[in-house]
C-alpha cells in the first residue's frame, strides 16, 4: 500500500488503497477520479510532480513558519524557556565558609 498527496490540492498518488485497482499500479487521483496509472513509482511520482506544477499549488505558510525575524524568534524562544520562578542557586554548589575544609 502506497499513499501520498495534497488534501489541499485534491490531489493524490495512491498504490492498493481502497480507492484505486488493486493491479499492482500507481494511480494518480484528481478530484477523485483517477486521471494516471503508472507501473513504477518513479513514473508515477513524474506524472504526479508535474500535474502539481501546472496547477500550480503554493502550500499556505502556518501561523508558525514564519521566519520573517528568525533571530528574534530564537531568543524570544530562550527566554520563555528558561527557568521562571526557580532559584537559580539551587542548582549551584556552593563551597562551605569554613576555611579549614579541604576537597
């Protein structure tokens, strides 16, 4: 079983799905019909690669790919990461006062 596409772009390349002959063949599916079958995956992922150029489908960017300022971002990112609230001392070993200890 063989399955790859773009929801988006009703665009599908599926190989034993429920959706497509079980012949062992790569089908391309477009708005649900199955517009190419190919024998070998190579093939098919041509086809399907140049069907996707011509319809000329741009994925939409999410709210957080947006690398407009990417080193403001990182540090913004540190910094709400770091450790708010706790003591930073806590985590710090501290050598006795007593000056007649020896390591």
């Amino acid at each position: 079983m063989y399955k790859q596409g773009i929801k988006e772009a009703d665009l599908f390349l599926e190989e034993g799905t429920n959706r497509v002959p079980n012949d062992g063949k790569f089908h391309i599916i477009k708005n649900g019909k199955i517009i190419g079958s190919y024998k070998t995956l190579r093939k098919a992922q041509e086809a399907y690669l140049n069907i996707l150029q011509n319809i000329e489908y741009t994925p939409q960017k999410s709210p957080s790919e947006d690398h407009s300022k990417p080193i403001e971002k990182l540090i913004d990112r540190y910094l709400s990461n770091r450790y708010v609230g706790i003591n930073p001392n806590r985590f710090v070993q501290k050598r006795p006062q007593n000056k007649s200890f020896k390591a």
